[in-house]
C-alpha cells in the first residue's frame, strides 16, 4: 500500500513538473507557450549534430552486454539510461531563440533530472535484474516501434517536418540520444525485453512519464507541418501505455519472469 501511494505522489509531482512554464529572456504571452517550446526544441540539439553516433553505438554495447552477461548488465543499463537523460535534461532543455532570447523548458529538465536521478540510483543500489529466460516473442512486436525512433528519420526544413529515410540516420542522428521522446521508447523496450521485474518503483515512475510526454505530443497530428513528428512519437505512446500495462498485469506476456523483491 505505501508503494502504491509513493507512486500516486510521484506521478501527480510529475503532472505538476511538466506544466511548470518555460522561463524566457524575453516575456510572451502565455497562450505562445507552446510556441516557446517549439524554438527551443528545433535549436536545441543543432550544435551536437555530430555526436548523434556517440548514442547509437553506445546503445548498441549495451545490449550487446545485456546478452553476454545479463545478470550483470542491469547496473549498466541503469546507468546507462540515468546518464543519457542528465545529458538530454542539459542540452534538449534550453536554447537562445530568435524570438524570445534565452529559453529553457522548466517542466522538462525538471521532469527528465528526475528520472535521471531515479536511474542512477537505480544503478548505484543495483536494483535492475534483467534476464534472457524465456523472453515471449509476443514482445518483439514493439522492436519496429523502438528501431523507428532509433533510426529517427527525420527531416527539418524551416517549420515544415518530414520523413528522412537516409540509412546512414540508423548511426548517425542525433535525434535519437538527445532527445527525451526518441531515447525513452528504446529504454522501455529494453525494458520491457529484458526485465524481471516491471513493479519497481523506477519502471514505473520512466513509463508513466513517458505516457504524459507521449499525450503532450499529439497536438502535432493538428498541424499539416508536423504530422510526420506526430507519427514519431506513437513509439513514445504506444511502449508507455505497454509498459504501464505491464505494471498491473506483469505476467500478461508469459514467459517473463517477474521479481517483487525490489
């Protein structure tokens, strides 16, 4: 019962978080809030373009690792993932903008330093066991969804978004690492893949955040211009509604051994 009431609290603090607004050098009218966030999210990242590869490739050790020596791997992944988000909550948070100068997204560096932090803890206590017995194919149907936003094929030409299926952006995008709703679907599969526990505090809180960003970012579906953005975050929507699915009715995709002890 009081895990249950830690993990209310935590996801109202959450909500809270994520409507805090954006702090600017220049004032603007609250109903431009979005907009804000739109100039910072389109800047943001550009100066760290070349390091996109840095990600992919480090992803890519660890669940290489993962399958060497799973019963070591869960501290790796867990830092791995608290160390990647103190990196996106630094850098995809803030931007000087044309319009408004200095911008920074409050909710979301708050939010993302808090599932940093969850994380690194997370690593430090050693809390994370993951496995590779009995891993249900049922769950493979998310891979395309995580490999989508691991590709990130995007193209950003003025306010105008569209595909980008250039192979190389498979290694090389920086979408995928620096920003919050690209990393977290591949962090939630793996998860979701190699977990044996999905009742933990840490899965929990990262899919229930995950799931609010996912609602934030349906306006993108309204705007011709950014409809194909809208298509890259039903990755974001759909792995957090599964893996909050998971947290109730752990043994649903049996097969997947689950531990209550932490």
């Amino acid at each position: 019962m009081r895990q249950k009431w830690l993990f209310a609290l935590a996801c109202i603090g959450m909500v809270i978080i994520s409507m805090l607004p954006p702090i600017t050098e220049i004032a603007y009218d609250p109903r431009k809030t979005q907009e804000v966030i739109s100039s910072i999210l389109s800047i943001s990242i550009q100066p760290y373009q070349a390091w996109g590869w840095v990600f992919h490739l480090a992803t890519l050790l660890v669940v290489l690792f993962i399958f060497w020596k799973p019963a070591k791997a869960g501290r790796v992944l867990a830092g791995y993932m608290g160390v990647n988000y103190l990196i996106i909550a630094a850098l995809q948070t803030h931007a000087i903008t044309a319009k408004y100068g200095f911008a920074l997204q409050t909710g979301a560096m708050l939010g993302t330093l808090v599932i940093a932090l969850v994380w690194l803890v997370v690593a430090i206590k050693n809390r994370l066991q993951l496995s590779l017995d009995h891993i249900s194919p049922l769950k493979y149907v998310l891979l395309p969804l995580a490999f989508l936003v691991y590709w990130s094929p995007i193209r950003v030409d003025g306010s105008q978004i569209s595909p980008n299926f250039d192979p190389r952006l498979i290694l090389t995008s920086a979408d995928y690492g620096l920003t919050y709703c690209f990393a977290t679907p591949v962090f939630l599969f793996l998860l979701i893949l190699f977990s044996k526990n999905y009742t933990g505090f840490a899965f929990r809180i990262s899919a229930f955040n995950a799931l609010l960003y996912a609602l934030f970012n349906l306006t993108h579906w309204f705007n011709p211009n950014t409809v194909w953005m809208g298509a890259m975050h039903l990755p974001l929507l759909i792995i957090s509604l599964g893996a909050l699915f998971l947290t109730y009715r752990p043994l649903i995709w049996r097969g997947s051994p689950v531990s209550h002890s932490s």
